[in-house]
C-alpha cells in the first residue's frame, strides 16, 4: 500500500460466526455421545435459552436435550469474538 491510502475496513463477522457455529456443532454432536442419545434427534426436546449460572449477574447461553446439559457458551470479551464453552465433554460443569 502506498502512503496515504486509507485502508480499506474488512468485517470479519460473518467469518467468526460461521467459525463459532461449527464449534458448537462438533461441542453438540459429543455432549449427545456423552449422553448416549440415540436415534433422532427431535428439534421440540431441544431447548436454547439463557439460564441463570451461580456467579454470573447475566443469563448464559444454555443449550439443553430433554433436560439434559449439551453446553453453555461463556462470552470472554466485550466485542463478542472470544467464547469459553463448558459441558459434561469437558468435565468442567458448574450448576
């Protein structure tokens, strides 16, 4: 780039959720092994919802199977980008 160019601004959001999508996807598919969940998975027996984590003044992203823990999604940072995940997978569940 030569002097004075401004630099052209880039949105990397679509990019970061894409990433986060098949994060959580590869997080869902073990917590259901974990689980032993067989057979189809009905969309009415899973719940997503923000639930109230002791120590945590705001609701968590909680994804649930027929009451069962599948995981949560902690955010890390104030712009969204950097998540921290727990699940019975990671053996680092706190109710």
């Amino acid at each position: 780039m030569g002097k004075g160019i401004a630099k052209k601004e880039v949105d990397f959001s679509s990019l970061i959720e894409n990433a986060r999508c098949k994060n959580e996807l590869k997080i869902l598919e073990a917590a259901i092994k974990y689980h032993g969940i067989t057979g189809d998975i009905k969309d009415e027996d899973i719940a997503a919802k923000y639930e109230h984590v002791r120590h945590y003044g705001v609701g968590i992203y909680t994804l649930r199977y027929q009451g069962k823990l599948l995981f949560r999604r902690f955010r890390q940072d104030m712009e969204g980008i950097k998540f921290r995940y727990e699940s019975p997978i990671f053996n680092n569940v706190t109710e």
